[in-house]
C-alpha cells in the first residue's frame, strides 16, 4: 500500500508573522458567518452546517431560534417541529433528531449549559471535533484551530499548515501560526479560502498575502 505523501515544510515563523499581520490589518475581528445567540444555538447552527452553507444555515435557523434557542425549548419543539424548519438543508432528517438528541443530554446531562469541554461537546449526537473547536473557540474564547475543506486547502496551498489530514492541519496550525494570531487563525483561513483561494481558480490578482505565497500556480 502506497504511503501518503509527506506534506511540504510550514512557512517559516517570519513569513507566518508578515501573512497573519496583513490578514489582521484587513479584517481585525473577523467572526463566524453562521448566525446565533448564545452557545447552544452556536452548536445547533454548527451541527446543521454540515454539507450546507453558512448562508442556507442562517435562513433555516432565522425561524428556529425565534422559537427555540434554549434546549428546554427545542425539546419542547419535537423532532417533527425542528425537521418543518430545517428542511432546506440537507440531511434535515437525521440532523432534527441529532438536534433533539443532543438537546435532551444538555438538559439531562449538563443542567441545560452547554459545556466548554471539547470531549464533552463532542459527547452530543452530531457533534465532531471541528464542531467542538468551533463552539469552543466562538462561544468560549478558546483559541482551538476547526478545520474544514477550505482551511486544509488553504494550509496546504500555502504552506501556512500543511498536513495531510486535517487533524495534521489542525496541529501544524498550532504549531507553526504565532499565539497571538491563534484566536482568529481558524476564521481568517476559512474566509480566504472562501472568498479569494478558492479551489477551482483562486484569485491570486486580488490576495494581500500573493507575494507571500509559495502556490505555483498562481493566477491573475
């Protein structure tokens, strides 16, 4: 069985500094585009998110929360009452029962708090590592690295975190990334690899970091 390929050297810590200090000066507070109130309706926004944008999360969500944003009271909404809501989004179905699933441990298990543990968090239906590192890091201010497709692209690409898995990334972000740049690395990754180091056709002709950039392939 062929081995996989090793991943490429971090970016030295001086080239670390120059491209997180850009990203800093143009967007110094950056936060998560997914809509919520509080840590619970963090976790729920999060757990639908799966294969589903951020934009049709936040639609779906919109009537949700008005009704629930408590695990008492998503309980009290039922399985049938969350699905009516969320059925824009795939998966719906099974992500209404992990809702209701995991309300019921927060209010049975946890006194109705959502707790600031990643083991615990991920305890709940529905629940993964990145998910964990989100609401850790969203809710509770801790500087945890979530990695999803586009940061493990961006990592890679870059070589700000290269791995070859994203638990690789998650490390090599912690790692290599300066601490003071630690809370906000994970949101300003995932919005460049959103809005400019796109998969198909990255916009080098418009990233702040181009110059920094060892990607080969760069385009206009």
């Amino acid at each position: 069985m062929a081995q996989a390929r090793r991943p490429s050297a971090p970016l030295p810590f001086a080239d670390q500094v120059a491209i997180f200090s850009r990203l800093c000066e143009a967007n110094p507070a950056p936060e998560t585009e997914l809509n919520f109130t509080g840590p619970f309706t963090l976790v729920v926004a999060v757990a639908l998110s799966a294969q589903a944008t951020d934009v049709g999360v936040n639609k779906a969500t919109k009537g949700l929360f008005a009704v629930a944003d408590t695990p008492r009271k998503m309980l009290d909404l039922g399985v049938e009452g969350v699905t009516e809501h969320i059925r824009t989004i795939g998966l719906f179905r099974q992500k209404a029962r992990n809702v209701i699933a995991l309300s019921r441990i927060l209010v049975e298990d946890f006194g109705g708090e959502v707790p600031d543990s990643r083991a615990a968090l991920m305890s709940l239906p529905g629940v993964g590592r990145k998910t964990a590192n989100v609401v850790l890091n969203c809710a509770f201010g801790h500087s945890s690295q979530a990695v999803d497709t586009h940061i493990f692209r961006v990592g890679n690409r870059t070589r700000i975190a290269p791995g070859r898995d994203v638990d690789e990334v998650e490390r090599a972000i912690e790692d290599n990334v300066p601490v003071r740049f630690q809370q906000h690395a994970h949101h300003w990754l995932i919005l460049h690899g959103r809005y400019i180091c796109q998969a198909r056709r990255p916009r080098c002709g418009v990233c702040i970091i181009r110059d920094l950039c060892p990607y080969e392939e760069k385009t206009e």
